[in-house]
C-alpha cells in the first residue's frame, strides 16, 4: 500500500527511509538522546558483566544505525567508567597494564567476566564463613552448659557454673541477713518486761530474748537453705530450657 504509487526503484528508497528511519530532525532527535543515553551509561547493582554488555551493544547499534558512532577506545573508556565500585581494583590494573588505544571490547569484556567468577567464589565464601562460625560457637557453648548442668547433682548443692547463678545466691543472701536483723530489732522492740523477766519465749529458758534463740536460728536456717537450694533449681531449669531452645534455633 506504501509502495503502490512510487514508480521508480529511488522512490521506494526514500519512502523506505522516510517510513523506518524518519525525517532529518527525527534522526537528529533520535541520535541525540542515544548520545545522551551513551554519555550516562553505568552499571546498575546486582548487574552482571553480561547483562551490562548487552544494554551497551544495544545503545551503541542505536548509534550506529544513526551515524553516530565511536570508536574503540571510546568504548573500552565508556566500560571501564561504568562499572560499580567493588569493580576499581581491577579498573586500576587495567588502565595500568594495558594499553587503551589497542585494547578491543571482547577482551576487555572477556576479562571482566573471568574477573567476574572469582568474585563471587570470594563472596560466597566469605558469606558460608561468617554464617558458619557464629552458630558453631553459640552452639558448642550451650552444649557444654547443657552437659555441665546434667552432670551437677540436683541435690543440696548450690555451687553453680554460671556467674549468674553465683551472683543471685549473693544477692539471696544479703538480702536474707538484712531482713533478720530487721526481724530482730522488731521483735526485741515487741518484747516486754514480763518477757526480760521470764527468759526466752521460744524454749522457756533464761539468759536470752527470743531474737537470739539457738533453736529459732536453726530453724531460720534450714528454711533459708531449702529455699536457697530451691530457688537455685529453679533458676538452673530455666536456664536449662533456654539454652536448649537456643541451641535448636541455631541448628534450624
């Protein structure tokens, strides 16, 4: 239909041109903004040398088919200027060991992509390490409290192999010492005269109060030492089921 009317093998040319190319201006306008294109040319992140080359054989065809093409060397400068920044050590050894002028596109790019491979081969690497060296530590630790804990008797025995566990018994006790003094100055303060007279109100016996009574001190005690041991396996139980839910969470 495009071509019905021209008569001469020149007319069906131009009107090819004119159809697929456009005007003069078009062309202009067109070459203009791959030039621009051209001139912004980077890598994008997470790009592969393949993928960058691709984007780059496309624009500079555009060109190309425009008449607006560069040499060699403009391209082989245009690539090195567009790579990221984990790319530099390697920039730096090319702009060093060869020689830009003679330097073709497909060997630059060929380098690259061998550059490339090792890239990544490093940076799995370092991230297989750092995944790696954190749960086997935190692991093998919680490990040894776990064993360290089956192996202790549950009995009467309130040595700990935490600090934790030696700094609340510590605390235990202080508190335990404070409140006993604040006991007996209650209870003398409470005491009357019936009583100094008397003797003690616990066992019936004279020369002391019921503050300092030998058998209420026993008593005073033993329940502190069942309570002791019994905060202190409480508290190891639930160290116990912690560590071991860490530890499953750091073998998932």
């Amino acid at each position: 239909m495009k071509m019905s009317d021209k008569s001469t093998t020149k007319a069906i040319f131009a009107s090819l041109c004119a159809n697929y190319e456009g005007s003069k201006k078009v062309r202009e306008a067109k070459a203009l903004m791959f030039v621009h294109q051209y001139e912004l040319f980077k890598m994008k992140k997470d790009e592969s040398i393949e993928q960058m080359y691709s984007r780059f054989q496309t624009l500079v065809s555009g060109l190309q088919v425009l008449k607006k093409s560069y040499v060699a060397y403009d391209h082989v400068s245009k690539i090195l200027r567009s790579l990221s920044a984990r790319w530099r050590p390697k920039v730096t050894t090319i702009e060093e060991a060869k020689d830009l002028n003679t330097f073709s596109v497909k060997d630059l790019v060929s380098s690259l992509k061998v550059h490339e491979i090792s890239l990544n081969e490093n940076e799995l690497a370092k991230k297989s390490k750092s995944i790696a060296q954190p749960s086997k530590g935190k692991s093998s630790k919680a490990l040894k409290v776990i064993e360290s804990e089956d192996e202790s008797p549950d009995g009467d025995s309130d040595e700990d192999p935490t600090e934790k566990m030696a700094m609340l018994f510590n605390k235990l006790e202080y508190l335990a010492r404070k409140n006993m003094k604040f006991l007996s100055k209650r209870s003398g303060y409470k005491s009357s005269k019936k009583e100094d007279q008397n003797g003690c109100f616990n066992c019936k016996k004279p020369g002391h109060f019921i503050a300092d009574c030998p058998d209420l001190q026993k008593e005073k005690s033993k329940d502190k030492s069942k309570k002791l041991s019994f905060n202190s396996r409480k508290f190891r139980k639930q160290i116990k089921k912690s560590l071991i839910a860490t530890w499953e969470d750091l073998d998932n």
